[in-house]
C-alpha cells in the first residue's frame, strides 16, 4: 500500500531541517524529515545562536530548554591567551533598544539540534526517518517524486510530497538533482577544528582566547561547561593527516588554554567558503542551511544563516498549502534569502575572515587592540553588533513588496514585533474597527500603538503595516485608506495577484 502524500519532505536531520519542521509544525503543517545517517550526531560543530536566531527560539517557545543549559555572556571579550590582556570588549547591552534577546547563547550545535528536534517531534506532526536517504528527486502534476535508499534490508520506496526541502549539507543531493552548485570562492587557508573536555580550572579561563605570536592562527572558545573548540589554520605544506595527530592538537592546547590534561572529542579539517547556489528555489523545489549557501565560520553565521532560511520558508510554504499563490512564495523566498547571504549576513563574515587572514600573524595583536579601542564608541560598537548579531539583515527586493525602500524588507523595528509568529497589521491612529476582514487563510491580528511604540516607525504621520510572520515589514502605507489595505495586505502574504504601486 502506498504511503500518503507528504505536504512537505525534507531531506536532512540536521538543526536547519528540524529547525523547518518545527515552524511547519507551529503552522499546522505535517512534514517528514529524512536522514541518511542512522541517528542524530554527537559532535559539537558551530556553537552560538545569535541574538536574531535567539528572538526565533523564543517565538518558538524554546527558550526555557536552550537556556538551561546554553552559556550567556554580558559581553563579548577577546583576551591574549599568553598573557591573558583583554584587547576588545563589546557590551551586548548596547543592542537593548533593537531587541529583547541582545545576549547570544553558547550552545554546542548538537544540543540545539537535539532540542530543536524534540520540540518538533512533540507537535505530533513531524515524522523522523533516520537511515533513508534521499537519492533523487523530480517534479510531477502538482508536487515532487522523492527517492529514497532505505534501511538496509528495506525495499526501495518513492514518496510524493506537495513540496520537498533540501537542508542535506553542502553535498547536497537535493540540490544537484536541481542542476546547481555552490557558486563562489574557497579561502586558501585550510583550519582544523578540535572539541576538547577540560576538567580543571583551566575551564574558568577568559575568552575568546587568541594567540599572536606564532604564524598561524589560533583561538580557543568555550562551547558549554568543560566544552573548548579549538581553532587553528593549517601550517604551510601540513597535511590533514599531521594537522589532526593528537600531539598536533596537544599543542594547540597548551598554547591557548595551558598545560594539562585534555581530552579530544571530535576533530576535523576542513577549507573556508563563501559560496551560494544561484537558486534557492526551483518550482515546488527549495534549498536552505549548507545546501544553499557555505559561510566562513567566523563571526558564527553558518547555521544562524540556515534557521533564518528556515524560519522565512515555514510561514510561506504554510501559505501556499493554505491556497497561496506558491510559485510566488517560493520565489520570494529565493530572492530574499540569496540577497542576505549574497550581502549582508555574508558579506560581514567575508570581511571578517579576509582582514582576520590577511594581517600578518604578528601584527594581529596590535590590529585587534586598535579595533578594541575604536569600538569604545557606543554608535560605532551598537552597528558592528547589530550587523554581527544578524538584526540589521535586509530584503532589498521581493515578488512580495508592492514596492521597497522604507520599512519594507526590513525586520520590524518594535522588538515586540520581531518575535510573532502571525502577521500583524500594525495601526498608528487608524481605527481597527473600520478596516475589513482580510480573504486570507493566514490570521492576521490588529495591534493598534500609539507613543512609544510608534516612535519607533519614525513618523508622526498616520500608517499601517504589515509584520509578516517572521518578523518582517511586508507593506508599509501612510494614511492608507481601508480598500488600500485591504488590497495589499493579502498580497504582501502571497494570497493574490502580483503586488503594483499605487
């Protein structure tokens, strides 16, 4: 007997699939979640949830489980690991006036996986298939074929899905069924990454910790109680084989953490990117996480990057099971998102990782110390964080936007605002009770605000606009009339014909 048609498939268990299946299922949409490997990973790889993936988590109800057991720094301070002299500090309260989540949290990537995974599952409507991996998919009448390789000893199987969602890593199958690669350039410096336990006071050391004395990069972070990545670039003509000998690793250690005991957990070698498919979406066909687009990891911006992909892409596949216009959704989830990887969110990784590799070793001390005292400047260090904590991500352009500029494409300025998950037409001196009921399946809530909370739209003038349920200005319209409302509302939800100025 055949199995039901999936409303969405996903391929790959990792935080950005579980990530999508945990908005789908907060929407009311059922999806499977297929992973070739036969359980979830242990390893500890990215490690920070920035304060614009935190205010996610918390409309998603997870901060409470994140929080038990995530490290949350009221600064981030960078020390000399041979001296221990702090050369920069940045006081996470200056973003207090952007958002309710200014602090970070330090989480080992596979605990937010596992936490986004058991809230999913726990909605009733997500179904995880470890051991069956995706191996091929296409498009038929109205929805996408997906081919699996099932366990082994299981027979083969096709399901048919409305939509399905590659978040398969930077191999992905998914998309190289599509046709697409990963466009871009590769960084000629080569890093190895070593998760370590330590167990003695060591574990009370300041950091980030740095070394500058030497000729390769070296860091040291604290991931979670007893937890340190350490970082280091790859000496000239060092292979991968002598990069990841355990004396290799041993001395990374003892130079940025000191002698003593230590025990390696996991450890890899691997090149730094920035590359991005040229499309995120191909017909009922997408991409998010690693699939789409690889980051530097400096600046912690790769699965950040990915559970924002996955937070746009649920409320508007929501929509379009919901009678939405999906070629349009989903197209509007490939230019909004590429545009803030492309730009934004990549481009402050890119340069981050180009000034970090192309000082000389020895004169990085002196260039992060300079840095450190520029950013004691309160409106400089407020704009480096709300770049660096992802606030300030912009879509420029969308088959959504009546028009842009403005307030539109931004994420809404109220930081009450940012965390809802319905979209919500906001009202400044318009009455709600002479605005009509909107012809759409989404629920929209009216939020009638005056003083303060108006302040921060800058103008005085009456206006509404529309919060999308990620947070986002869709439409914005000064002494809108009600059939102007009514008009663009829907259609900056995907739920009528293609948006037209005025």
């Amino acid at each position: 007997m055949s199995r039901p048609r999936i409303p969405v498939a996903i391929a790959g268990g990792g935080p950005v699939g579980f990530a999508l299946a945990l908005g789908l299922a907060r929407n009311g949409v059922r999806s499977t979640v297929f992973e070739k490997a036969p359980g979830p990973a242990p390893y500890a790889r990215a490690g920070v949830v920035l304060s614009r993936t935190v205010e996610i988590f918390r409309s998603w109800g997870l901060l409470d489980a994140i929080g038990a057991e995530a490290h949350r720094p009221d600064a981030l301070q960078v020390y000399d690991a041979r001296d221990d002299a702090q050369l920069m500090r940045l006081d996470f309260s200056l973003l207090r006036d952007a958002t309710l989540e200014p602090q970070p949290l330090f989480l080992p990537q596979h605990r937010t996986e596992a936490i986004l995974q058991a809230a999913a599952e726990a909605t009733g409507l997500v179904e995880t298939r470890f051991g069956e991996e995706v191996v091929d998919c296409w498009h038929d009448a109205g929805g996408v074929c997906v081919a699996l390789r099932p366990r082994r000893g299981a027979p083969q199987e096709t399901v048919r899905a409305d939509f399905l969602v590659g978040a398969d890593g930077a191999n992905s199958t998914v998309r190289t069924r599509l046709g697409l690669s990963l466009e871009g350039e590769t960084y000629r410096t080569r890093i190895v990454l070593a998760v370590v336990g330590i167990d003695d006071t060591r574990d009370r050391l300041p950091w980030p910790r740095l070394r500058f004395d030497g000729d390769e990069y070296l860091a040291a972070l604290r991931s979670a109680r007893g937890r340190w990545r350490v970082i280091a670039a790859l000496a000239p003509h060092e292979t991968d084989a002598e990069a990841l000998t355990h004396d290799r690793i041993a001395a990374h250690v003892r130079a940025t953490l000191g002698a003593g005991p230590f025990e390696i957990e996991w450890a890899s070698a691997f090149n730094i990117h920035r590359r991005h498919a040229s499309h995120f979406a191909v017909g009922r066909i997408a991409l998010a996480g690693d699939s789409a687009h690889l980051s530097s990891p400096v600046g912690g911006q790769g699965l950040n990057g990915g559970i924002a992909d996955a937070h746009n892409l649920a409320w508007k596949l929501s929509a379009a099971l919901r009678g939405g216009d999906a070629m349009r959704l989903l197209a509007s989830y490939d230019v909004e998102r590429r545009h803030a990887l492309v730009t934004s969110a990549g481009h402050f990784s890119d340069a981050l990782t180009k000034a970090m590799l192309s000082i000389p070793p020895r004169r990085r001390r002196a260039a992060l110390a300079f840095a450190g005292w520029l950013l004691r400047a309160a409106p400089l260090a407020r704009g480096v964080l709300r770049s660096g904590m992802l606030l300030d991500v912009r879509y420029a352009d969308s088959p959504l936007f009546a028009r842009t500029g403005g307030w539109i494409g931004r994420r809404a300025p109220d930081p009450d605002l940012a965390i809802l998950e319905r979209a919500a037409l906001v009202l400044h001196r318009l009455s709600p009770l002479d605005l009509p009921v909107f012809d759409t399946p989404l629920r929209v809530q009216r939020l009638a605000i005056e003083g303060e909370r108006a302040g921060y739209w800058g103008t005085r003038a009456p206006f509404a606009a529309l919060v999308r349920p990620d947070g986002y200005v869709g439409w914005f319209g000064r002494r809108p009339s009600p059939a102007t409302i009514e008009r663009e509302v829907p259609r900056a939800l995907g739920f009528a014909s293609e948006p037209r100025d005025e």
